[in-house]
C-alpha cells in the first residue's frame, strides 16, 4: 500500500473528492447521495488519521457510519484493523463493504477475516471425536458427518460453511479448540492448522477484519509474553463501540466452572483410553473429577434471581462457608489425583503435556478463589446451568491506558502515533458521551455526535400508555400482549415485542399463541424455538409470497444487531425500560465505586445503561429513509418519573402521540394496514 505522507493530495482532500457529487462513491452506485453527517465523520476521521490520538464518533442510524470510516481507513494506506461486535458485521465487512470500495477506489489491498479459533475446525480434534461418535446423540452424529464430509475440501475451515450445520450445534465443541485444550506448536496438525493459516493471513494482509474478543484475546496473550497473532497496526476502528467494556471485561476477568472441569474430564477420557490404556485409572480419575464437579453443582442454591450471588467474604451470597469450602476442596483433590496421572504419561504424547498443563492450571484457579479478591475488581458466583466463579475489573480503563494508547513501538519522533476511531449509534445520551468514554479511559479522547438524516417526525410515531400496569404489576405482561395482539391484527403482523426478561417473553409468547390460534393470516414466533437466524429470516420475510405476517417476541440478543428494513417491521413494542438489575454484584460494585468518587449510581449509571439498552432497541424500527412505524414503550415511568424527560429526549424524535386509541389510528395512516381491518 501506499503511505499516506506520499500520497500526491493529503488525506482529507482525497476524501471529500471522494464523498463529493459526482466522485467515486456518487459514480458507485446510483442510489448513493450526499449526506452530510456521513461527510463530516469521514473528514473527522481523516484528520485523526493523519494526526493520530483517539476518535470517539456516535454516528445515528443512516448516517452511514461504515463507509465514513473505511473510505478514509482505506485512502491513507496504512495497516488497519477493524474490530466489530458481532460475526453478522464481520462478515458484512469482509464479504460486502470493504471488496465494494477496494474495487471501487483501486486500491491493491489484500484482506483477511479473523474470528475466534472456535469458529475453525480443528482436524486433530475431529479425528479424536470419531471414537466417541457411539456415545453422542443422533443429532450430534448427523451434524458430526456433515463436517466429515466438508472437512475434506474445505480450504479456511471456518465452519460457518457447513450447510445445515446450526450456530448452536453441540458437534462443534467436540470438533474445535479453546484457549484451554489447543494443543500449539506441538500439535500434530499445527503445520495445516486452519486456526494457525488464518493468523498467518491476517499478519500478512493491509486490512485485517476482527471482533472485541479476539481484540482482547490478542492483549491476553502479549502479556503472557507468547508471540502477539494480530498483526501491528498504526490505525485501529471499533465498530460497535459500545460493546467494548463489557466485552472486555468479561475476557479480561478470571473464571472458574463445571463445565471447564467437565470438558476436560471428557478430554482427558478420550486420550487416556486412545493412547495410555492401561497406565492409569482413566475412568476412576475422571469419575471422581466428574463428581466433585456435580457435587459442586449441587451444592448451590437452585434458584439464584438473575443468575448471580454477589461473593465479598470466603464465600458466595447464599452459600454455607464450610459447604463451599468442602466442596471446593473436593474439586482441589481431583484435579491434584488426575494432575499426578497426567504427570506420568506427559512424554507419550502432546496431548497429555497439554492435559497436564490444564488441570494445574485449573488446580491454581481455585486456589485463587480461596484468597480474597485482587482490588478495584468484583468477584461473584455464576449460577446458570452451570457454575462459575468469576472475578473481573470493574472497567477497562487501566487496559486502554497503559496497553493501547502509546505510540507505535520503535517509532522515531518524526512517526506519527497510532490512531484509535471509536464508533457506535448509541454511546450515550450527554454531549461528551462519558457512559462510554470514562469506562474504557478514554477521557482526553475527540468527541463527535452526527445525527441521524432520517426525518423522524414524519416517519414514526412514538407512544407510551397512560392508563397501564406498572412493570411489577402481574397484569403488566398480559396487557404488553394484548397490545401486541391489537398491532399485529391492525398490521397482519409486522410487529416485534422486545422484553427485559424471559420470564416476560414467555408470558407474552404464551398469550399471543393463544390470541392468534384460530387465525391463520398471523404466525408467532418466540425466541428459541427455532436457531436465532432462522427466526430472523422467517421475520423478515414477513407476509411475502402468500405466507402469514410475523409477530415476534424475543429478549437480549434481539435488542441490537437485528436489522428488517422495509415493511416486515412496522411495530415495536418494549414492554419495560431496561434498567441493570440493582442486585447484580457487577451493576453493585460499579454503583459503589462511583458514589465513593462522588458520583451519583443512578443518573451515571443505571440510567444511562438503561438509556443506551432502550434506544438500540427503539433502532430496529426505522432503518432507511423508506421505513415507516411506531414505537410503543409499555412503561408509564416515562411519563410519570422525573427522570422520563430524559429518556424522550434521548431517543429519535420521533412524533410523540398519548393516547392509545389516536396511536392506532395514526399508525394506520403511515403503515400498509391488513386487508382485514376495514
């Protein structure tokens, strides 16, 4: 690639002629036109390319936010790295975006996609699962001879090309690696390693497309002195931005669970009786690590109200001191039997070095959950399916700080420093964004706020009931879906409900089924009753090709990242504000370290996570100029708490309407209605 200091015109002028009318992009593609919020975030960027620093942009639905940074990422021909949230994005880079533009401007560049080494088939572990293939399900079986028979041809092995192969299949964790059970150099596969070719790509390609875990993974493993796999980049994008903290949070913590134990009872099983049969009690080892696993489990209480129990003295909330201790010191012995095994055979084969490597490994875990938490982080007790002990930072200030804002390395004075673009549609709801920025240290950073071009007002509509349940009232959810059943009926479906909890979905996914039992014209669909992507195809087909239109409910994973532009969607309902839950010990911790800084929990935290959660959520309506609906939030806090204003002044202004019945009405007025309501 080219430097950007050779370059005949600067960075910026090459820029604003290529987002000009009449330019690159304009001749690209008919329906492409000057958006000034678009402009002015890609100059904004193009500076701080050229004078390094970070760039914090929050850049409103349809200001279009992706080609504003990459034209700019792309023309200074520098290494980039682009981090996103989500695998869709990725892939939507990689696939569609950046080949659009590299074409398009005539730039030499060659690109690399890197996702998490779950995401690869690891043949070494495929040929150790075909002795376990009796003892596997049916399911499991099928899906296994599906990728048998794409492993033979496959050239990335990225198993999101497996055909039928669903994202949740349990054949995937019997035939990928994790940071736990891969093996490294010593594998017997490492040479055609797909995990391997993939890193060895991306560390040779100008623009290099990644997710926040890898991001993380890659600091990880710096500090564990092991050579870095992503490769030195003077300009680094992240893309759903917003994600960032929690992201980093969640991988920079440490853990301790049942199904850790469990996996590598079954690895160690599988090994043992394949390649040192006879050399040890295998099964005697593993049933005893087996057990102390399950009886951890059944140690705990069964019903835990948000998955969590706060964990300040030797033991969790809930948890008899001495039961936990014995337990955990039953997990203790196990690993140290199973480690003393493992320690005789280690030289038979890479797998038992690996093994042995692991079960110390785990065996220094718990001796951490023993000693009292490290300072500045938060410790609690993980109960969902599975047990988990997790101790985590508060934040990823320190991180950012001291690992990512610094100069390239080795650079001489006349270099300019690296550059870091922060972006997202939602980082917050103040001018200087510090919901986002003060969390992930980014202080001093550059602020920029582009507002959306879509004409709100007269595309949507934004209603809050008056006359309603409160949200701990029991009726509360089967009002939402008598609501729900009321739009969908007005709309021949065309709406999405959007919970705060499962509990909520279920009652309304009950109801609706009910509602709508003898009418075929509306299908309902609940989240997981079919994979995650099938629901979101079926609903945004909508009522097309003479099927029945889609009413939809679904909770967290459904708020962002769930796009259905056009007429499949025309009605969105969130049935409460989405505040954290006060009891998390996570949400707790922050909550006392602010207020012990002066700060206020509610207004800086829980409202504002509330806040940034509601208006990516509101997001799934309108997303193009074409788009047409109606938001209806069924939480009369908005209207009634001082801090609903707030709110309504954080969200699109969209046009807001009190009464019900006149919602209705007005939403017939903007939206194709069904052919059944006169």
């Amino acid at each position: 690639m080219t430097s950007l200091h050779s370059a005949e015109k600067n960075l910026s002028h090459r820029v604003a002629d290529t987002f000009a009318e009449g330019g690159l992009l304009s001749r690209l593609a008919n329906s492409f036109h000057v958006r000034d919020g678009q402009v002015e975030m890609a100059m904004a960027v193009s500076d701080q390319i050229e004078k390094g620093g970070a760039l914090v942009v929050e850049a409103g639905t349809g200001v279009g936010k992706t080609y504003a940074y990459l034209v700019p990422s792309l023309l200074c021909g520098e290494r980039i790295l682009i981090s996103t949230a989500t695998k869709a994005l990725q892939d939507q880079l990689f696939k569609r975006d950046i080949p659009t533009l590299v074409n398009a401007l005539g730039l030499p560049i060659r690109l690399a996609l890197l996702k998490g080494r779950s995401n690869y088939l690891c043949t070494h572990r495929l040929r150790q699962s075909q002795t376990q293939a009796l003892n596997l399900d049916r399911w499991v079986r099928m899906d296994m001879v599906k990728i048998q028979i794409w492993a033979q041809q496959t050239l990335t092995g990225d198993l999101s090309e497996v055909d039928g192969l669903n994202e949740q299949s349990k054949a995937i964790e019997w035939v990928t690696s994790t940071r736990d059970n891969c093996l490294g150099s010593i594998c017997p596969d490492f040479r055609t390693c797909h995990v391997v070719e993939a890193r060895r790509k991306a560390l040779s390609s100008d623009v290099v497309v990644i997710n926040h875990h890898l991001f993380f993974a890659d600091i990880a493993v710096r500090e564990s002195g092991v050579a870095e796999f992503l490769p030195a980049s003077r300009v680094v994008v992240f893309d759903e931005a917003h994600q960032l903290n929690e992201t980093g949070v969640a991988f920079l913590g440490k853990s301790l669970s049942n199904a850790q134990l469990m996996d590598l009872r079954r690895d160690t099983l599988v090994a043992g009786l394949q390649m040192a049969r006879g050399m040890a009690d295998w099964n005697g080892l593993c049933i005893a690590l087996e057990k102390s696993a399950r009886d951890w489990r059944l140690a705990m209480p069964k019903q835990v109200p948000g998955g969590r129990l706060g964990w300040e003295d030797s033991a969790p909330e809930g948890c008899h001191p001495e039961v936990w201790q014995q337990v955990m010191s039953d997990v203790a012995v196990a690993l140290s039997n199973l480690a003393t095994a493992l320690d005789s055979v280690s030289e038979i084969a890479p797998d038992f070095l690996r093994l042995n490597e692991r079960t110390h490994q785990l065996g220094q875990r718990v001796a951490q959950f023993f000693q009292p938490a490290a300072d500045s982080s938060v410790r609690w007790l993980e109960i969902n399916g599975q047990v988990k002990c997790v101790e985590s930072p508060l934040d990823i200030a320190e991180v950012i700080q001291s690992k990512l804002m610094t100069p390239l390395e080795a650079q001489n004075e006349a270099q300019v420093s690296k550059t870091w673009i922060f972006t997202s549609a939602t980082l917050g709801d103040e001018p200087t964004l510090k919901w986002f920025t003060q969390p992930v240290g980014l202080a001093d950073a550059r602020i920029l706020r582009v507002e959306s071009p879509f004409d709100y007002p007269a595309q949507s509509l934004l209603h809050v009931p008056s006359d309603f349940p409160k949200p701990l009232d029991p009726r509360h959810s089967m009002e939402v879906a008598f609501l729900a059943a009321t739009g969908a009926r007005l709309l021949g479906g065309r709406t999405l409900i959007l919970t705060t909890s499962l509990r909520a979905m279920t009652v309304i996914g009950e109801q609706l089924i009910k509602a709508f039992t003898d009418d075929p014209s509306i299908d309902v669909l609940i989240q997981g009753q079919w994979p995650k992507r099938r629901l979101m195809e079926r609903f945004r087909q909508g009522d097309r090709e003479g099927l029945p239109g889609c009413v939809m409910v679904a909770s967290a994973s459904f708020w962002e990242g769930f796009d259905v532009p056009g007429e499949s969607l025309q009605l969105l309902i969130i049935d409460k504000l989405p505040f954290p839950a006060p009891s998390d010990p996570l949400v707790k911790a922050r909550s006392k370290n602010l207020e012990s800084n002066g700060g206020n929990a509610f207004n800086d935290h829980a409202l504002p996570e509330a806040i940034v959660t509601l208006k990516q959520g509101a997001g799934r309506l309108i997303r193009n100029e074409a788009d047409r609906g109606g938001v209806l939030i069924a939480d009369t806090r908005m209207r009634s708490a001082s801090y609903g204003e707030r709110i309504f002044s954080a969200l699109p202004n969209m046009r807001r309407i009190d009464q019900t019945d006149l919602f209705w009405n007005e939403l017939s007025k903007i939206t194709r209605v069904s052919t059944k309501v006169s």
